[in-house]
C-alpha cells in the first residue's frame, strides 16, 4: 500500500501476519518555543502510523539547523522536545541525520507494525458509514495569527497542547475494536496539510464514495472562525481549496469564515474514522474512555454522486 490510495503512510507485508509501517515527515518551526516545536512535530510524524492503525516501533531524527548562525541550546530543545514525545509513545529513538541549513526544519522517520488483514486505509469508506473525528479543527489559522500578534496566549496554548496530544488512543480503538471491510470500522485518516476538505477527498476519490459533511457539526477551536473572518488564513488553505474545488458542492448558506475551517491546514491534526453506523456508539464510547479530545460524527459516506464532497449546513 503507497501512493495509488493517497494513503497516510506505506505499508510493506512481512508475512502473513506482520506489515511495516513507513512514514516521513517534517517541517519548519510553526511556534517560537523550541522545546514546543519539536514536539508536536514528532507527534505529527508519529499520527501517520496511527492512521493507518499501527503501532510505532522507532524513529529517526531529520534536522536541519543553522548551526554556526543560532544557539546551539535551541537546537537541543527541538530535540529534547522530540525525544520526549517518542518517550511518551513508546517509541525507539535509532538514529537520524543533521544537515547544516539556513532554515530550521525538524520531524522523523518513523517505522510501525501493523496486521496485513487490518490495515486502516482510506479507501475502505463503505455508503453508509459515519465520520467521526477526534480533534477540533483551526490550528493552522490560530498559528497564523499567532505570528502576526493576532491571537491570545492562551488560545495560542490551547492550539499547541492539541498538535502536541498523540494519536495513540485512536490507533487503540481501531486495534481493539477491528478494521476492515466487516469490522465496525472501514477507513481512516488523519487531516493535516490538506485540511479537512483535501483528507475526505483523498478517502472519498479512494473509496469510489462521496462524502458529506455538516458545517454546523464540524468541532473547531473556540476563536477560528471569528479569527479566519480577520483574514487570519494561510496559502494552504487556498491551495487546498483549489485542489477540491472541483469535486466540491458547498450549500450557499454557508460563510466564507466557516469554510475556511474545511480548508484549514492542520499540524498533527485528528483522525477521521469511517465508521458502519451499527457500531458507532460503541466507537464514540472507546474513544472517549481512551481519552481522546474529542469525538464528534461530523458527516457520512453516499454511494458516488455528481461532487466527490458535499458541505452541508
């Protein structure tokens, strides 16, 4: 499993019974406390192998750094910061490698396990199903606004705990409960750089489904849209726009501000889960006991219409 699904991670079978996890990821600082940064960028590296049900193994450290330009005390908080998380996960820190960049840039790659038969792709969505996610969305427009002095410290901190907080339990759910075609989960992703609206198309165009979501259930953090409506939104969201806007059908009623929220690149973002409506109490019940942020049905899948994606009020 790789690129042909747009999957979150590629999977290589080992034999009948055990499948690598592979995922890579990183980027430059999104926060200007060091320690921070490099933490939610380990946690964002580590979600891909829990979007696909996985449980990571090790990890190795990318980083680029100005060595010889900035403290050097800096580059050992990102890496702490990073050190920590995987500690937290459980997660072996092997190795990595260091270049000497202009630019800070920091994440892993990171390898997992996974059984062959319950792999959690995004092409498993069946008509039916209901889309439950497990973190609010708005942290790309909170960081943006961040660094034009636009947001309060406290909503800043607020946003940074979230993109911080591991995707473990939702890889637990999925593990203890069962994914797959006749498991009471079908499909899964985390939203990230694509948004909301970029990760659903990606598992609806997978899946050969549309998905329809409901604006008025989409969970969000408490100042986004009212900072979105600020022109507090990033060249990401645009591109992510664009990238749908094809096979996107967005009811008239919804703002601009709203759907920015669908636009909206997150930073180790939650995961989405396509789950059979029987067993959705059940879902929502495991992951609250898991202790996910949240757990909020935000749409449904439909048998393929005339748009991949419908936004609805």
């Amino acid at each position: 499993m790789g690129l042909s699904t747009s999957d979150d991670a590629g999977v290589y079978r080992l034999s009948d019974t055990v499948a690598l996890v592979q995922t890579v990821d990183f980027f430059t600082p999104i926060v200007d406390d060091p320690y921070i940064y490099g933490q939610i960028a380990a946690a964002n590296a580590l979600s891909d192998v829990y979007a696909m049900g996985g449980t990571p193994l090790t990890a190795m450290n990318i980083f680029c750094y100005p060595i010889n330009s900035r403290d050097p005390e800096e580059a050992g908080e990102i890496l702490r910061g990073g050190a920590e998380k995987l500690a937290e996960a459980g997660v072996a820190l092997v190795g990595g490698h260091s270049v000497d960049d202009p630019e800070p840039k920091y994440g892993l790659s990171v390898t997992g396990t996974v059984h062959p038969d319950h792999i959690a792709t995004n092409a498993g969505a069946q008509s039916g199903d209901l889309l439950v996610i497990t973190k609010p969305v708005g942290t790309g427009i909170l960081v943006t606004a961040a660094r034009a002095d636009g947001c309060a410290q406290r909503d800043l901190d607020h946003a940074c705990s979230l993109m911080r907080q591991l995707n473990a339990p939702v890889a637990r759910v999925m593990q203890m409960l069962g994914v797959g075609a006749d498991a009471p989960i079908h499909a899964a992703t985390d939203i990230t750089g694509f948004g909301v609206v970029g990760h659903l198309f990606q598992m609806a165009k997978a899946s050969g489904k549309t998905v329809r979501l409901y604006s008025s259930k989409l969970p969000s953090l408490e100042m986004a849209e009212q900072l979105a409506a600020m022109g507090y939104t990033t060249a990401g969201a645009v591109n992510n726009m664009k990238y749908v806007a094809d096979q996107m059908r967005v009811d008239a009623a919804i703002s601009v501000d709203k759907l920015a929220l669908f636009t909206d690149p997150q930073t180790s973002g939650g995961i989405v889960l396509s789950v059979n409506p029987q067993y959705v109490e059940t879902v929502l019940s495991s992951l609250q006991q898991e202790g996910t942020e949240i757990q909020q049905i935000v749409g449904e899948v439909c048998d393929m219409g005339a748009y991949a994606l419908e936004i609805k009020i």
